[in-house]
C-alpha cells in the first residue's frame, strides 16, 4: 500500500468534560501544526420538514453545531463537544489530503497521521477560488477582470471547482446570459470578450496547473481560535444579511429565496423559523417575477434583505427587497408588521440612527429612503444621475423592469463601461455623529446626509466598486472595495481616502462583499468572499488576522458581533448548491485570547 493511515485510539472519561484530544503527524511522525480539525455529531439533531422541505414555521427545534479548531505548534489540539456522544473528524491541511474519521467518543484520545499530497492536479485543486482567478490571463486589461469580478462575482465565487472546467464559448455565452436575467451587469466590451477569455483561460490552466498559486498561508492567530457553525436551510436557500440582537443575544438571518427568517440562540442551538408574511396581491418573485422563473425551488414574494435593531425598543427592520415596504418584526411577540411605501425600488441595505429613524438605500431607483417611527412617514433622497443617459435610464427604469417579468432577454440591451442607468446605491450606516454614510457600487460614489437639514453629498471615490461600508468610533468611514481586493478608509476631515490591500488577496484578485467595524475593540472584520476567509484588522496597528471557513466555496454578506467580541457571519452563497456540501451555515468566530 502506497499510504497507510495510523490511527491509534484510546477511549478515556472525562469527569465533567466532553473534549476530543488529537495528536496529528505528517506520514514520517513530524507534528503537523495548523491542521483544520472540524467536529460534527454522528447524528446531529434533525428537525421536522414542512411540504417546502424547511422546519415549519414558529415550532422550536434543535441544531447541532460544528466545531472546528487548529493544531498547535506540536500538532495537538483539544476540543469540547458536549453537543452529542458520538462524533464525526475530518482534518484538512493545504497540502495534504483530507482525513474523515467517523464515529468516534466525544471523550476521546486520537492520535493519526496524514499524508502529502503529491498529485498537482489535486494540490491547486485545494486552493480558493481567487488563486484561480488570479491565474486566468485576462492579458494586458486589468480592468477587464475587475468587470469579471464585480459583475460575474455577484453573488457567488468565481473561480470555485465549479468554474474550473472546459466549457466552450458557446457555454460561456450561454452562461453570462443567465446570469445577466439574475441582475448581473457587464458591460458590452465585456460582454463579447469574456466567454472567449475564460475558455482559453480555463483550458490552459488545466493544462498548466503549476501556474495557480496558492492563496495565504493560514496564521499562528488561529491557536486557540474557535469556529462554531449552525447548519441552516438547503441548498436552495440563500442564507443572506444576519442580525446579533442586542437585546436578546439571538442571531437572526434571513433567507433571501425563501422568505423565512431564522432565529437561532448561539448558547443552545435552540431554533425558530418565521415565514415573512406576503401581502395579497403580492406575485411569487415580488415584483421581479421573472427573475428567479427558471430556479428549481423558491418561495420569493417579497426577498427578504437586510435587518437592522430599533435602539429604543428592538424591534428589528427588514429589507424585503422585491416589494414597496419595509417590513417590522417584534422579536418578543414574534409579528410581523408592514409599512408600505409608492416610491423607490428595490430596498437593499437598513441601519437605524440613535433617534429611531429607518435609513435603507432602494438600489434600483437611485435613492436613500429613511422611515420615520414617530410619525410613521417616509422620506426619499433622489441621488444624481451621471449623465442624461443615466437620467433617462432612471426614468424608465419601471418600463425595463417589465421587460425583465415579460422574458425579455436582459442581455440584449446596451451596457456602458460603469453600468450607466444603474448607479446601484447599496451599503448605507450611521456614523456615531449621527451623519449617513451610503456607497454607490456602480457609480464609484460614497455620499453622506445631514439627519439635521436634510442635505446630502456625493463623493467620488479613487476605486472601482464601493460596495458595503461601515463607520467607527471616530467617524472614519470603512468602505469594502469589491472588484479591487481591498477596504478603503476615508477620513472626512482631511477628504482622503486610504487604501489597505487584503492579506488573503492574490495577484490583487479579492471580492470583499461588506464589512463591519467593532468600534468597542477598534476593529474591522471584511469578509474574503473568494477565498473562504473572514479577516479582521486592528485599526490601531494596522495588523491582520486571518480565519478560514470549514467549506469551500464560502460567500459571506455581512459580519456582526456579540458584546464579548464573537463575530457571526452566514454562508450566503447563491445558488447554496455550490457551497462544498450544498449546506449553507451560521458561523460564529471566537478569537483567542
């Protein structure tokens, strides 16, 4: 036999505790240090299934999480798992090949050894996706990979196992026409020149794996390090914005496709699903019907988005997407309450100032609204337009919607360089000085509102595809530079802005989704939406930490936080299918202290 694994196991108890205790070696008995080492229950908790194939709505069930640490220096690691007696092991480190033990005690002592991995088809094929893009030759036009990034990198990675194939130009056509009816927008240039690109490129890569690097090596941050992860939904669901609830300590997260809300205790596992309620009139696929008319399985009235907490009652505010409103939710009666509004679409990103006033960007429509609690009247900020072509875009905005729920073929129609017609306000926050900061991803804008009088500004930024931003303490706002592999500080005294490259970043190739700043600990978390990653940054030091996720193909939205400092994130992949094992999670990240 080529390899043969040594396994030696000693079933011991504990008097109190459930931990596993691993020994892992590489095959000539070196201690392996920083292997992945992930805990699931033998049979986890399983909840009933309605006719969709979701728990049914407002019945309380279980989840079982997964545990998954890193080996010390000495190739040791213990970790607590009270959560189920018999467990599952997988172990994984880039550059050896996956171990997956089963059914083992969860007070048990294990000791075994893994192997290298020699093939160099199967070594890059451990690496992220961004090492592959970052390998692709895009020649001489970087900012044809940006487009690539921004417009293809959506809502899931590129680049993933998924991408590495060799599809035809006719695949590739086929599918960037596909992706254009989802929303994607690339422009014309793009549009004709990509599907040849990427079959030549992916062709050749094949051909020439040695030519994919591998991405950052993972860091000494990660002893001590603890990731947990609540399995969630199917892989038709897509796991979108998540809420930590001050008041309660549930985390919320709402599933954008199927239009329920998740209520998970990150102390119990203990669970509740919420359908978002639909009002009468209201069409499968919202106002977007034809949208989502060729997936397999959705129950998207209104696409629920964003969530946002009321400081004064906590009562939390949600985006649903693909309808007129803003939808309230009690977390302690558990109802749902509808406020309705004419203008605007498609509401995207809600944060909620001191004086409980409702701030939410409306992406299609080039606007910021705000919703005033006390009187329960909206308010709109009608953003410029860049040109008068991009004004009369707007304008008939509603039309082209039409024409997107009667079939008609979204890539037929003209796209510029910088997406004009589609300015696409997107992130929104509010400043500890009450100021609202908001970003433009395709008009390449940050802008801020005086809450006092009403005013607003535009600001270009010096970077392509602002997308999530965030403010801290000192009111620096924390831009997340999508197609750039970046995050940008502007100060707002000084009107600067500073770049910071991401450490997971290859060749420049990094697709940051959002971000969020701990202001209490003065640090901001990203997510490395392509390479399986959330990071985090001391603002102070300047000095990164890396953690890397337990599935492939991870695609994180936003970040929140507990009060001592856990970050929590969701798998919001889109489709989940092409998540590692199909199976989208809650993650919970525990630094060491």
């Amino acid at each position: 036999m080529k390899f043969k694994l040594f396994v030696f196991v000693l079933i011991f108890t504990y008097s109190s505790l459930s931990a596993i205790q691993l020994d892992i070696k590489d095959n000539n008995g070196k201690s392996l240090d920083l292997v992945m080492v992930t805990i699931k229950a033998e049979k986890p908790q399983v909840p009933p299934r309605d006719d969709h194939g979701y728990p049914p709505e407002r019945l309380e069930f279980m989840i079982t999480p997964e545990v998954t640490m890193f080996t010390n220096p000495y190739g040791k690691v213990t970790i607590s798992f009270p959560y189920a007696p018999k467990v599952n092991i997988r172990l994984r480190k880039i550059g050896y090949k996956d171990v997956n033990l089963r059914s083992y005690s969860n007070q048990s002592s294990v000791s075994f050894r893994m192997e290298k991995q020699t093939d160099l088809n199967l070594l890059v094929g451990q690496y992220p996706s961004n090492s592959w893009v970052a390998a692709l030759n895009f020649g001489e036009d970087k900012d044809l990979r940006k487009t690539y990034l921004e417009q293809c990198g959506f809502c899931h990675q590129q680049g993933s196992f998924f991408m590495r194939r060799a599809f035809s130009e006719g695949d590739w056509e086929d599918i960037i026409n596909r992706m254009m009816g989802y929303g994607a927008r690339p422009h014309g240039k793009a549009k004709k020149k990509l599907p040849s690109l990427l079959s030549n490129a992916y062709v050749d890569l094949l051909k020439h794996p040695e030519r994919v690097s591998p991405g950052r090596p993972w860091g000494k941050e990660l002893y001590g390090a603890v990731i947990r992860e609540w399995p969630m939904g199917d892989s038709f669901s897509q796991m979108h914005d998540l809420l930590y609830h001050k008041k309660t300590g549930l985390v919320y997260v709402g599933d954008n496709i199927q239009d329920r809300l998740w209520e998970i205790d990150p102390n119990t596992g203990k669970t509740v699903v919420y359908k978002v309620p639909k009002q009468p009139d209201d069409e499968l696929g919202g106002l977007l019907p034809g949208r989502l008319r060729s997936f397999q399985k959705h129950e998207t009235y209104v696409g629920l988005h964003s969530l946002a907490e009321s400081p004064i009652d906590g009562n939390i505010f949600i985006t649903p997407s693909l309808q007129k409103r803003i939808t309230e939710f009690d977390p302690k009666t558990k109802q749902f309450k509808d406020h309705m509004f004419q203008n605007g679409l498609y509401p995207h990103t809600i944060r909620i100032d001191d004086e409980d006033r409702v701030w939410f960007t409306l992406a299609l429509s080039n606007q910021v609204g705000m919703f005033d609690r006390k009187d329960l009247s909206f308010h709109y900020f009608d953003l410029p337009a860049r040109t008068k072509k991009e004004s009369f875009s707007l304008l008939i905005s509603g039309f082209i919607v039409k024409l997107m729920n009667w079939g008609f073929p979204m890539h037929l129609l003209p796209v510029d360089e910088r997406v004009s017609g589609m300015p696409l306000p997107y992130g929104i926050d509010v400043a500890p000085d009450g100021t609202v900061w908001f970003t433009r991803l395709h008009a390449d804008t940050i802008g801020k509102i005086n809450p006092k009088d009403f005013s607003f500004q535009v600001i270009e930024t010096p970077f392509q595809g602002p997308r999530r931003l965030r403010v801290d303490r000192d009111n620096h706002v924390w831009i997340s530079v999508f197609p750039e592999g970046s995050i940008a500080k502007y100060t707002p005294e000084d009107g600067k802005f500073k770049l910071y490259p991401l450490p997971t970043a290859v060749d420049g190739v990094e697709t940051p989704y959002s971000l969020n700043v701990d202001r209490k600990r003065n640090l901001v978390w990203v997510t490395g939406t392509s390479s399986d990653n959330l990071m985090v940054m001391d603002i102070k030091t300047e000095i990164w930490k890396v953690y890397p996720m337990s599935r492939k193909v991870t695609f994180t939205r936003d970040i929140e936080f507990s009060p001592d400092g856990k970050a929590y994130s969701s798998n919001g992949a889109f489709p989940s299918w092409q998540i590692e094992d199909g199976q989208p999670t809650l993650m919970e990240v525990t630094q060491a202290k």
